[in-house]
C-alpha cells in the first residue's frame, strides 16, 4: 500500500506538516528540499514536482498532490480528527486559525527572512508580539483550543521558533506552549530529522 510523501525544507513552515505526520502515527515518507536552488535530497528539480517550487508538497497515498500548509493541515485533521477542536464549529475555527497564522503572522516575518533593514525587522518583531497577543487572547487552554494539540498548533510552534530565532518577545502563554511543545515526542521526531535537536 502507497504512504504519503511530504516534501520539506529544514525549519520551514513544512515543520508543522511533519509534526503532524509524526503525531498521526502511521509510516510516511519524506524527502528535503533545498528551497533556494529547489534541488530535492534525491537530485530532483522541485518545480518538476510543484511548479510553485516551495513547500510543502503533499502526496497523498493515491498519488495526488496537495500544496499550501492551510489545505495540508486542514487534511490530515480531516483524516484524523482527534488532530481539530471538537464540536459543529470545530472545524471552522481550526480553519480560522490556520489562515490568521498563515496570512497575519507568517506573512509579518518577511522582513527578517528577507534582508529587511534594521527598522524594518524592529517594526516586524512589534508586529508578531502584537499578532500573538492576539491569538493569546483566545485560547481555551495550553494550546489555541484547550489542553490537546490540534494541527494550528503545529504551525503556531513553527511562528514561535522562528520568534525565538529572531529575539521577538512572545506572551508568557506563548513561551510555554512553545516549551510544552518540545516536550512531545512528535515535535521532537521532527526536530531531530530535521536537524533543528
């Protein structure tokens, strides 16, 4: 039987998808991508893969492909739902979420990824302290939707190392989430393969 292959990049939002495989539990495969040069671990092109080129890249178990870490995400806590917030508004939320992480908080640490100037980083830094105060506001527990992980969870611990990263002030909610989260074994399966451990 075919298993899902994630393509990834060290540290990379990707990060959140294989934690997620790992707390899954069931055999995948992986494979690296450098995401500057777009060459695969095994000599590939990337864009022969996705013509997007960056990651993730999901292939599903009958071969079909799924992109964007929203719809990676959202997937497997479809497959396993013990992975999304219960309840007939669960599954909104959780997309809520995802795309707040995803077009807010992401999307503010451009300038520290891509040679922004000193201001620049300054005010990005202001800007995700602030986005997390946010999210901090509505939590129901440890993690965004009580005291078990859902699969946002996953991307907001990829937000918070690169927070730690970048010396960007996060709440005290924030910091132990992100300390709790390298507590469980998945996290540090992911961490370890990917050379961040």
């Amino acid at each position: 039987m075919s298993r899902m292959k994630l393509y990834y990049a060290p540290g990379a939002c990707s990060l959140a998808d294989h934690i997620a495989l790992h707390e899954i539990g069931e055999p995948f495969d992986i494979e690296q991508v450098n995401i500057r040069t777009h060459v695969t671990e095994g000599g590939a092109d990337f864009r022969t893969v996705t013509a997007k080129g960056y990651v993730p890249a999901l292939i599903l178990a009958d071969g079909q492909m799924l992109t964007e870490n929203i719809a990676v995400l959202d997937y497997l806590a479809t497959l396993h739902p013990d992975l999304a917030p219960a309840g007939p508004m669960g599954r909104s939320r959780l997309v809520e979420a995802l795309a707040f992480i995803s077009t807010e908080l992401h999307h503010a640490f451009k300038p520290m990824w891509h040679g922004g100037s000193e201001n620049e980083r300054a005010e990005a830094g202001e800007t995700v302290t602030g986005l997390l105060e946010l999210l901090t506001s509505g939590m129901t527990g440890t993690y965004l939707f009580g005291d078990e992980p859902a699969v946002a969870d996953f991307y907001l611990l990829v937000m918070l190392l690169w927070a730690e990263r970048f010396e960007v002030k996060v709440p005290e909610a924030m910091a132990r989430l992100r300390e709790q989260m390298r507590g469980r074994p998945a996290v540090r399966s992911a961490l370890k393969t990917e050379g961040m451990l």
